[in-house]
C-alpha cells in the first residue's frame, strides 16, 4: 500500500528543489505525493511531511535519496514541535501546509466559507458593521479602515459596481500574495464576495502581476471548480471574477495606475479625488484592496469583529503577515499579532544572522522603506510606530543587510529604481528621481560634495510634499535615512 507523502506546490519550494523530489518519486508505486500549500519556512524547503499518530511529521532540506528514511518514519519531527511554527498566530495561513490548493471540500471542511454565509444571512449595512468593530486596515500598505471605503462604495451611485483584488505584488522581499493566491486561493474568492455583497459590486477582477504566471494558473482553475460549484452568486445574480495579468510595471500597484492598466490604458497615477470607491474602474464605484485584505476578511465574517478587534494593539488590530529576507539564518513567512519588536521577530523567528555576517540595516516595507540600524530594532511592528518614526510598515516586507552592504550604493539602488518605475505624471517623481540618482552616482565616483548631500535633503523634502503618488513621495526615504544613520559612509567618498 504507497504511503502519502505531503509536498509543497509553492514557487519558492518548487526552487528550492520539491519540483526535482516530485519528479524523482514520480513512478514509485509505494508513494502516493499529495501536493500541498507551502508552510512558509522556506529555509526548511524542500520539507516533506507524513502522517503520524500525532499528526504530521516532516523532514527537512529533503533530497531524492532520503526517501527510504522517510518511507521508514526514521529521523522525522513532529510538525507542531518546530519552533518557527509553533510560536506563530496563524489564522489568514492557518491552512498553509495542510491543505491541497485546489481542494474545495477540503477548503470547506476547515471552515471555508463561513465567513461569506455568515455575509448572506447578515444585510450589507450589518456586514460594514462588522468590519467597522473589527478595526481592520488594508493590508497593501496605505492602512485605511476597510469599512469606511466600503461604506463609500456602497452608498455612491452607479449602474455597475466592480471589486478589484490588487495582486500587483511588487516590494522586494514581499511574497504573501502569491503565496495566497498559489495556496489558498478560494479565501480570496470568498472575500471578494462578501465585498461585492455589502457594496451591491456585479463584476470582480483580479489584478495580477505578469511575474507570477504560477498565481495566475491557480487562480483562474479556483475561479472555474467554484463557477461549477454554483459559488459564484449573488442574490440569484451571477458574479464573474476574471484575472488580468499586468505586464511587469512597478506603479500600477498603486491602485488609481492599476485601474488605468485595467481599462486597457497605460498604467498612470490618477489625480484624487474621486477615489476609487466613488468613481474608479469606468468611472463606476469601485473597491481596490489588496489580496491579503481580502484574504483576511471571510474570519472576521465567521467569527465576528469583535474577536478580530480583540488581537494586536490598540490602533493595529489582528494579525500581522511578515515576510523575513536578507541576511537572516531563517528567511519565510511569519503571521503574529501586531505589537512585536523588530528585534522580537528578527530573532524568534528569523534565527538572528545569518552565518558569517553582522547586522547593518534592516528596511521594512520595501524599495520605498525607510532604513534603520540597532538602534530602531525596538520598534514595535504596528502602523502608528512607524508612522512615528516616518516610516511605513508597507505590505509586510522585512529584508536585513549585513556588515558588508555599500550604504551608498544601496542608496543609489533604489532611488535608480523610483526613476526606472516611475510613471512620469508628475514632475517631483519624474524628474527627481533622476536627478537623485545622478547625485548619488556622483558621490559613488568620489566627485560629490557636501552641497550634494544638502541637495538630496531638499529635492527628497520636495518630492515627499509634491508627488502625486507613494511612489516618489516615498522614495527619498531610504536614500534620507541611510544618509541620517550611516553619514560616516557618504562622507567618505566626498570630494576633499
């Protein structure tokens, strides 16, 4: 009788060698693969799991000839004793792991939508409540109550109403999304769902950027096998969901770019207002959030805002999904409770550094993150603390740099990076941008003065007030902040 074995399916732990170990073991008759969502610890990849009288029990960084020790049980641990899971909260990845992507009836059986036939036996008024008690906050980066956009959605006029999930997922380090959308793809249909419910929406898109066609494939076979299951439905009305794949621009994560790049135009910052809610795709009311927002909605249905308002802190409630990168001895995924110190996570999840390498800097939120050294690890991970520190907390992206990291070239990086992805709309982001990475590549050759760095102060001051969106108003951030706490570096390659 083969014995099932548990595989991710996931992209990362397809690169890290599951892709080579399916292959191998693919004509054994003793072995039945079941592949699965991945767990997120992707340092452990590729980790194989079977079941135990305990549950599962898995062995890590498997290669092709550790199946007979597999096949045995010999030298396995149990799942829920490994540390970098057992200390997380997980409720958006709580079926991470365990569950076939594509499964509905597995979906269902672990509590898969609920949340949306809590939504149907509640009026749209009631499901905006509940959000509101909830206290969530979009999880793309900007922060806004979820509830009040939606209650501007559903109280403007419009013959059509549409829901965008913004799956434009373009921070370096950043990964949830796709991880999502190849894992648990019915949790994002669901909140969709309960978002064109309480809105009155007829018509929903799915964003999806060009870099994850692994994404996309799974997403378009959830939205068929839930079609075929009669899912998706409202009020005896049929809700189609389509996916749109962008085609690789940085900007149209930006949601008023991304509805342009929707509506067939090239992908340009929108001037607000109107929101989006108000006036958005075709000019009809239109509700933007990211895929981990939607994701995180169907709980908060079946288990009421109240318990979701009870996790986190005061003004960052529920869970946080943080994606650890860099120099860390443990890179994946972490989903906790807000309120945990940079260090805090870094260590207890992260491993601390990895080998061989000392702690420089860490940037939280992407390319557009602001830079900080020991110092700012005691930060706690909620969206007022770095608000406080002018800094933002972004989609969850955590990448460490080590001792050996060129401050000024890295500074140089990415503000190359805001003149590479900019949209050219508005002029602080089109031209400055350009003109910063210009002065960095002149102090970079050693020709730089001070006036240079006094002018990166000013032109970063300037496109933080006047940029049209958070791609240039963001972008000085890491070039200001690395200059604030490493100045000895950009001093020393000045002009004497």
């Amino acid at each position: 009788m083969a014995i099932r074995l548990y595989l991710s399916n996931d992209t990362s732990a397809r690169a890290a060698g599951a892709a080579a170990l399916a292959e191998a073991w693919s004509d054994r008759s003793d072995v039945q693969l079941i592949r699965t969502s991945s767990r997120g610890a992707f340092y452990l990849e590729p980790m194989v799991e079977r079941d135990g009288p305990d549950g599962r029990i898995a062995w890590f960084n498997v290669s092709p000839q550790d199946l007979p020790a597999i096949l045995s049980g010999t030298g396995g641990i149990p799942v829920q004793t490994i540390p970098f899971l057992a200390q997380q909260t997980r409720y958006t990845f709580a079926n991470f792991g365990e569950t076939e992507p594509l499964a509905l009836d597995e979906y269902q059986a672990r509590g898969g939508l609920s949340g949306l036939e809590a939504a149907f036996r509640l009026t749209p008024d009631a499901i905006i409540e509940e959000l509101r008690v909830s206290q969530l906050r979009g999880r793309g980066g900007a922060a806004f109550p979820v509830w009040n956009k939606w209650k501007v959605a559903q109280q403007a006029k419009g013959a059509q109403k549409y829901v965008v999930a913004n799956a434009d997922e373009g921070d370096a380090g950043t990964y949830c999304d796709r991880m999502i959308l190849e894992g648990d793809p019915f949790r994002v249909l669901e909140g969709m769902l309960i978002c064109a419910r309480a809105i009155g929406a007829g018509w929903g898109y799915v964003y999806c950027r060009q870099e994850y066609p692994a994404a996309a494939a799974t997403l378009r076979a959830a939205i068929h096998k839930a079609d075929e299951a009669e899912l998706l439905e409202l009020n005896g009305e049929p809700f189609p969901i389509e996916v749109v794949e962008g085609a690789g621009s940085y900007v149209c994560g930006e949601e008023t770019a991304l509805l342009e790049s929707l509506e067939g135009k090239r992908g340009v910052v929108r001037a607000r207002p109107p929101y989006p809610a108000q006036s958005g795709l075709y000019g009809c009311p239109t509700i933007v959030s990211n895929v981990l927002t939607f994701a995180t909605i169907p709980q908060i249905l079946s288990r009421g805002g109240s318990w979701h308002a009870s996790l986190g802190t005061e003004q960052s409630r529920g869970t946080v999904v943080l994606q650890l990168g860099g120099r860390v001895k443990h890179p994946g995924l972490v989903e906790v409770p807000f309120g945990l110190s940079l260090h805090q996570v870094l260590e207890q999840f992260g491993g601390g550094m990895a080998p061989g390498s000392r702690f420089k800097a860490v940037q939280v939120g992407g390319p557009l993150g602001s830079l900080f050294p020991t110092t700012g690890l005691d930060m706690s991970i909620c969206y007022d603390a770095f608000a406080k520190a002018g800094a933002v907390l972004g989609h969850g992206g955590i990448v460490v740099y080590d001792h050996e990291t060129d401050m000024v070239d890295l500074a140089r990086h990415f503000m190359a990076f805001t003149a590479d992805e900019s949209c050219g709309k508005c002029t602080p982001c089109r031209i400055g941008s350009v003109r910063g990475r210009e002065i960095l590549e002149r102090i970079q050759a050693g020709s730089g003065t001070m006036d240079d760095l006094r002018l990166l102060d000013d032109l970063g001051e300037t496109m933080k007030l006047a940029s049209l969106c958070a791609l240039g108003g963001r972008a000085p951030y890491p070039v200001l902040t690395a200059i604030e706490h490493f100045p000895a570096e950009f001093r020393s390659k000045l002009r004497t």
